[in-house]
C-alpha cells in the first residue's frame, strides 16, 4: 500500500510545529513553512532522482524555506 506523503506521522508534526532542522553534509539547516505539494512530474528534481520517485511512485514531496 502506498501512503501519500501528507498521511505520515513524521510530516504531520513537522507540518504541527511549523519546521524542522535538516542536517545535510554536517550542516544543521533550520527550514520553516512547510508545505506537501503534489508532482507526478518531479521536475523539481535531477534526471536520477525522478527516475527514482517515478519507481517508488513518490508524486509527493515536502517543500519548506530557509529560516
């Protein structure tokens, strides 16, 4: 069963307290403002990516800005 990306509990308490810290490369980024968006497309992502979301069917995705 796939479970769209706005029915999992870790995005409902980011989407609860407004943000989250991302640590990418050894750097803790504060992100704010989330919000679930819907691509089936995924051309917000690189070639190998989208092949990626394409296969697991991954058409959601969690945008947020940096504090």
């Amino acid at each position: 069963m796939i479970r769209r990306l706005f029915d999992v509990d870790w995005v409902k308490n980011i989407a609860a307290v407004g943000g989250f810290k991302l640590e990418t490369k050894g750097t803790v980024v504060l992100l704010v403002d989330p919000v679930v968006e819907h691509d089936s497309s995924a051309a917000w992502a690189s070639v190998g990516v989208r092949q990626v979301l394409r296969v697991a069917s991954a058409t959601d995705y969690l945008q947020a800005r940096q504090a």
